[in-house]
C-alpha cells in the first residue's frame, strides 16, 4: 500500500493505469475527475522555476523593512510615525492588487508571463529610485514616500503571483502544495538574506548604496522572469477519458460570492495579519522587550522558522490534498494547516503579553521562530486552498482578492494598536483563536458553488472555451 501511495506520487501518469491503485490509494487528481495534464517544458520549466526563486527573494522584501527601515527615516526625515505609514502604504500596495489579478489572468494566456515581468520591472524600478532618491536628498514630503511604497508593494504583488501560478502548473496538481512551499520558501527567506546583507555590507551609514543596489536588482530579475517564464502544461489540462468528466480546476468562478472565501479571507486578515506585523514590527519589538540587541536577528529567526514551515508545509499540504480530494465534494484537505498556524501565532502572543518587562534575546527569537512558522504554515495552505475551490482559470483574480486580507490585517495592527508593540500583541490573542476557529469550518464546511454538479456529473462534454456544455 505504501509503496504504491509513494509510486502514484513520483511517477501518477503510470500508476493511473494500476487498477489496485484505482480501489485501494488515495485518489490521484485524474481519478477524481479532474484534469490530466501532460507533461511538458524539458529544462524549460526548471529554468521557469530557478527564475521563480529569484523572483520570490525580490517580492519578499516586504519582511526586511524592520531592518532597514529607521535608516531609510533618518535620511529621508520620517518619524517613527510616519514609517508606520510608509509600512502601511506598501502593504497596502501589495496586498491590495485585484488589478494585476485581473492583468495577470487576462494577458498571461498561451503560456505567457512576460507582461507581468514588464509591470513589476517597471513599478518595482520607479518605486525603489524614489526611496533611493529621498535618502540622498535628505528631505522628502510623506506623500512621496508613500507613493515609493504602493509602487514597490504593487510591484511584488506581480513579482509574487505571476511565476507562482506558471510554476504550480508546470508540475501538476498533485504536486502543486511541494511546488508552492519551494517558491514561497525563497519569499520568506528574502528577509533573512537583504537583513543579513543590510547588516554586512551596507549598514545604516550606507543605507543609499543599498537602496541604489536593491533598485538595480529589482529591475534586472523580473526582466529575467519575462523572459524565462512560462506555463508549458496550459494547453494540455483536458477531458480525463477514463474519468468522463471534466476538470472543476480549468474552470473558474468569483471567490467572493462564498462564504467559503470570507471565512478564508478572515483567518488570514487576522492570523497572517499578526505574523506579518511581528516581523516588520522587529526593531520595536526589540526596542520593547529585548533593548540593546540587533533586529536582524530576529528577523532571521522568524525566516527561519518560515522558511521550514513553508517547505515542510508545502509537502504535508499535498498528502492533505491526496487524501481528501474526491469526485463528490470540493473540501480540500490543504485547510486544516490552518488549524495549528493560527493557534500557534495566539500562543506567541500570548507568551510576550504575559512577560512583566524585558526578556532574553533567546526567548524574543524563540518567539520569532515560532511566528515564522505559524505564517509558513499559512503561506502554505492558502494559495492552493483557492485553486482547489475556485479553479484556475481565475486563480490571479482570486488569489488578489484573498491576498487582500493579508494587506488589510497587517495595517490594522500596525495603525489601530498604537506604536507600542505589546497592544498589537494583546488584539492578536483573541483574534487569532476566532482564525482558529474559523479555519475548522473551512474543512467542515467546503466551498460550494456552480462547477460543483459538473465535477460529479457523468455526461459533461468539453467544449472549445474550456466550459461544460
């Protein structure tokens, strides 16, 4: 039994033709009336996916602020207040995208990716110039700084989509979760490389240089990625002939409309929210509970611990998937990462409000680790959960109305609980349990919506534009 569970896994196109595998394993995507892609792209897709990896570390940038960001203030003449905002504008930028959804999903047909390359180049360049040109003046108005910072969220937002919906495809359903974690392991370690590069080669006295450095860089890798990056499996998702049925995941449908998608909007606003504030909150967390210490270094630690929950995640998401995907339902397995990920971001919290004063740099990265963990786990699940329920011939669309939880959350705490850190803390304790709570529901109470009689009905026909007749 297991060897042939780890055969269909390795090698499912073979194993899909074994009838003991058809009545005893774990249903492989073919089976379960979905899809069978075939194939394709040689070296072409591992090209597409090292391009991928690049691409992750450069939208990840995200994190590091909490570790560059009081340098880039001093130069520029924001307050502490005023990089609360700056923080807020680009998250916001980030987070806050349906546009390059709907642009990645409308002209990133026929397998290609290169306008979303084009976008994220071009907003990605104009906004790091700006930020690199406010610290060499000395002096710049808030509302440029915020501007600098939509453009660069923005433009992650392409950077971060675009390569991870060609990259999931390219290798097929089945592997979707290990082929999401691999990418968004490079995203979450993009924090720790520009920290610990920030630390070694530039510093705060260089804080030009390396904002002159990362705007070349964030120019020259997406350029890559348009030239590099493709979907080789987009024409070859088709009818099953031994399933009769066709693929619920070619299809799409507007996420919104369910309370599936709420429910999955709320876990993230308010779990991945918290874990998103507490890495780019680092140097007030520091400044609060462990004076006199780096920043960097907890921003490592919480890499870290993203960096392993994501792959690990990624790999524990797809046995998920395998075992709970079936013709008649559309639950996916992939959610119950939720369970534990908001938890255990409830727990740190809990552990650093209880603290009466300072604590030890070790339990402050402990702390982190676990935070990095909890958001890694959460990174892992929720991009797959909405190519499960919603398909993906909207995934861009969807996944930017999903990905607006995380940017509205993450202002929330940054804005509403004040500087100090220990109130955000505080609100995330409650919040992240409801997360909790809510992401029960999501396995027990799957989307639903109008493929969903297609996927299960014995007499659905293909047509040209991909719809059931």
């Amino acid at each position: 039994m297991q060897a042939n569970s780890l055969a269909a896994y390795l090698m499912p196109g073979k194993m899909q033709d074994s009838p003991e595998a058809t009545s005893h394993d774990p249903l492989t995507p073919s089976q379960a009336g979905f899809a069978r892609p075939v194939r394709r792209g040689g070296y072409g897709r591992w090209i597409s996916l090292a391009v991928a990896f690049c691409m992750q570390i450069v939208a990840g940038v995200v994190y590091s602020i909490g570790v560059w960001g009081e340098a880039l203030g001093g130069a520029a003449g924001w307050t502490k207040s005023d990089l609360a905002t700056l923080k807020s504008a680009m998250n916001l930028g980030l987070y806050i995208s349906p546009d390059l959804g709907l642009f990645v999903d409308k002209f990133g047909g026929l397998g290609k990716e290169w306008p979303a390359g084009v976008v994220a180049a071009s907003l990605l360049g104009v906004g790091w110039s700006i930020l690199y040109a406010s610290s060499v003046h000395g002096s710049m108005p808030l509302g440029v700084g915020m501007l600098a910072f939509a453009l660069i969220g923005h433009g992650n937002f392409a950077a971060f989509c675009a390569p991870l919906r060609a990259n999931s495809e390219n290798f097929g359903p089945e592997r979707k979760g290990l082929i999401d974690g691999l990418q968004l392991t490079f995203f979450g370690a993009s924090a720790a490389v520009v920290a610990q590069l920030y630390e070694h080669f530039f510093g705060d006295e260089r804080i030009s240089a390396f904002l002159l450095t990362f705007a070349c860089v964030a120019v020259t890798v997406p350029l890559l990625s348009a030239n590099f990056t493709r979907r080789f499996s987009q024409e070859e998702a088709r009818q099953d002939p031994e399933a009769g049925a066709t693929s619920g995941h070619t299809q799409g449908t507007n996420a919104f409309k369910t309370t599936f998608f709420w429910r999955l909007w709320l876990v993230m606003a308010c779990s991945g929210g918290a874990n998103i504030w507490f890495v780019q909150s680092a140097h007030a967390l520091v400044n609060n509970f462990a004076p006199g210490n780096s920043a960097s270094t907890v921003v490592l630690f919480f890499a870290g611990g993203n960096i392993s929950a994501r792959l690990v995640g990624g790999l524990i998401s797809d046995s998920l998937y395998a075992n709970f995907v079936t013709v008649h339902s559309l639950r996916t397995g992939r959610v119950l990462l939720g369970i534990p990920c908001t938890f255990l971001m409830a727990m740190v919290s809990l552990v650093l409000v209880l603290v009466d004063g300072h604590v030890s740099l070790t339990l402050l990265c402990v702390c982190a680790l676990l935070a990095g963990v909890s958001e890694g786990m959460l990174f892992a699940f929720w991009p797959g959960a909405v190519r499960d329920s919603f398909g993906s011939t909207t995934f861009s669309w969807n996944l930017s109305l999903a990905n607006t939880a995380l940017g509205i959350g993450t202002t929330i705490y940054l804005k509403a609980f004040g500087t100090n850190p220990r109130h955000a803390l505080w609100a995330s304790v409650p919040l992240c349990l409801v997360a909790c709570a809510l992401a029960v529901t999501l396995f027990v109470f799957p989307a639903q919506h109008p493929y969903e009689e297609s996927m299960c009905s014995d007499d659905v026909t293909d047509s040209d534009d991909g719809t059931s007749a």
